[in-house]
C-alpha cells in the first residue's frame, strides 16, 4: 500500500510539472510523430556556473552554446562562453554555438558573422553555427531582407568552413523567415509544445525553456535533434602529406582536412594502395617499405563514399639524397649600381581624423 501511494504521488507530481510547462530531462514530452534522436540544451550566461560533469552525468547528448550577440565586440561575448566551451571540450560533450542577432542589413549580418569566428576557431565543433534571428527590429524587414541578412551571416560563416543554421520560433520561421533561401540551412526551431509541427524541414526543435539538469541551478532550454543522428555531416576530405617522396623506411605525415570544420565525425579510416611500396597506421602515418610509387587515401568513417587520397613516391635512401642535392648555378655578372638621385623633400602629412566609434548594442533579455 505504501509503495502504490509513492507511486500515485509522482505521478501526480509528474502531471503538475508538467501543466506548468517544467520537465526533467528524462521526461520526453512528444508525440510519436516526432523522430526524436538525441537530446541537448542550450546555455548562455543566464545560466551562471554550470557543473558541466553532473550535465553529461544525466544523459545530455549535446550542447548549443552563446557565444555572445551582436557585433564584434569584445563587451558583447558572452562571459560563460568560454568557461562553457571548455567544460564541453574536457568532459567529451559535443556542442554547437549560437549568437543573437540585432542585424538590419547585410552588413550588420557579416560583423556578427565575425563576432562569432573570432571566438570558435580553436574549438572542435560538432553540431552547427546558429543565426538566432527574433529581434524586433527585424521583423518590420520583410521575408526578402531578412533573406538577404541571413545569407550575409551564413556566406560568412560557410567560406570560413564551417556550416551555419538558423534559430527562430515557431511563429517565425512561419511568419517572417519564409524567403525560398531559408530552405537550404539547418533550422533550429523552438516552440514549447508536446509536438513542433512545423511544417518543412527541421533538425532540432527547442521544446521548452522550462527544463531541470542536474549541474545547473534553475530552468534551461531543453531540445531534440529530429530525424537524424548527426546534423552536421562531413562533405568533402583533403589529404596533405608532409612530403611527396621518402625513403625506405622513413616516414611521412598525412592529414585528413574534413569539411566542414564543425562536422559531427571527424575520424577517418586510411589505407593505402600497395603496402609493399608504403604502410599507413591509423594516425595517417605513412612508412616506406619498398620502391615505387603508391596513393594513400582516408575514407570518412561516417561515410566511406567521401574519401581522398595523395601519392607518394619510395626510393631507396641513397637515390633520394642524390634528388634532394640543388644543382650549381653559375653566379650572374655584378652590373653597375645606378647613380642615387637626390630624394625629393618630405613635405608634412595632414593630420588624421578621428572615426566615429561604433556603438554597441545593448544586450537582448531572456528567451520568452
């Protein structure tokens, strides 16, 4: 009887929670028609220190960060940033960034495109760069504009390698963001509800703001990646060796270049063609072991249909040396030196004006 009235209460409990709109992480709260894959949160400074240990501890999947909003400014990083994104880095959580955008025009989308290259370059990304378009000042552009804006910020972010997404609500992406461009970028989208139903594609919905993780005090954005395992898929792989030609047993480095930078595996298998000219490990490095002439190539361990390889030469040690030797070049004859001419009197630059400095934006408030 006892064991069936703490049942009943957490139940009820559970149902409370739940018409407040407050989930734990482990309570899925969606239709079957979502094809929920993985689940994640997304944090900014709101959420003050996090214990990022206790996060993964309780079976969170991924991370969506803010690196900050607005232009490059140094002011308008997030603080949390990156203390998060290193607690990410140790503890093996795979995470994403976001940044909130307060841009009008196209050149106010690539300042914030930059805002954002400044701080990810040394981090492992693993899921997308997210454009978070809901600002007021936005919505009075009109669907072309805002096209125009979030092509800015993502040509941007895409010819630095990286693959770029887009965050809105619900009433949005229906409302505002419905230029043909959205089409082509992974869309985040956020509407607190026990199913998104939104109607063209998607890859992450944020389903509430009223979630419970262990390791952070208060609520935080919960979301599901939909559909799919990995958002951010490996397109291309470059392979570089140090050196084209080595010796019989000498090595050579090879370095598999993935593209996009932020995709979710990076790993790759190698092989090589003929293992009686060359050998290769698993860290791509490549041994002589006879002569010839052979390809090594990395296969994408997500997808062995994208792969690339580069040649390399093997000889024996003697015949390299004799390569690498420059030839004697006979020196050219020394010419005259030209008479130096008088240099014409410096005459006194103008002096420079100041710029106008660029203001910066006031900081967005809370996600309703």
């Amino acid at each position: 009887m006892k064991k069936r009235r703490i049942i009943s209460l957490m139940l009820l409990l559970s149902i409370i929670l739940g018409n407040l709109g407050i989930y734990s992480m482990k309570c899925v709260k969606a239709d079957s028609e979502e094809d929920i894959r993985l689940v994640g949160i997304d944090v900014s400074k709101y959420q003050g220190e996090i214990d990022w240990e206790s996060v993964k501890e309780d079976g969170i999947d991924f991370a969506i960060i803010r690196c900050g909003y607005g232009q490059d400014f140094v002011s308008q990083d997030d603080p949390y940033w990156k203390k998060n994104a290193d607690a990410c880095t140790e503890k093996g959580i795979p995470f994403g960034v976001y940044i909130f955008s307060y841009a009008t025009t196209p050149a106010m989308a690539i300042g914030e495109a930059k805002h954002v290259l400044r701080l990810v370059g040394e981090y492992n990304l693993q899921y997308p760069i997210y454009y978070d378009m809901e600002h007021s000042t936005q919505a009075t552009l009109g669907a072309e504009k805002l096209g125009e804006v979030a092509t800015a910020f993502t040509t941007t972010i895409e010819e630095a390698g990286y693959q770029a997404g887009i965050y809105a609500s619900y009433s949005w992406f229906n409302k505002y963001l419905t230029d043909p461009v959205f089409d082509q970028w992974e869309r985040w989208v956020a509407r607190y509800a026990s199913a998104c139903g939104y109607k063209k594609a998607y890859s992450m919905w944020q389903y509430t703001s009223k979630g419970i993780v262990s390791g952070i005090d208060g609520y935080v954005d919960m979301n599901y990646v939909i559909g799919t395992n990995v958002i951010t898929k490996v397109k291309e792989i470059g392979v570089q060796g140090d050196r084209n030609s080595i010796a019989i047993g000498e090595n050579a480095n090879f370095v598999a270049k993935i593209s996009p930078k932020n995709a979710f595996n990076k790993d790759v298998y190698w092989t090589t063609q003929d293992s009686t000219i060359a050998s290769v490990t698993l860290d791509g490095i490549v041994t002589g072991t006879g002569k010839g002439s052979t390809k090594i190539t990395a296969f994408s361990k997500e997808n062995l249909i994208i792969s690339s390889g580069s040649s390399i030469v093997v000889k024996e040690k003697e015949e390299l040396e004799e390569t690498k030797k420059p030839e004697e070049t006979e020196k050219p004859e020394e010419t005259e030196k030209p008479e130096e001419t008088e240099k014409p009197e410096e005459t006194e630059k103008p002096e420079e004006t100041e710029k106008p400095e660029e203001t910066e934006k006031p900081e967005e408030t809370e996600k309703p």
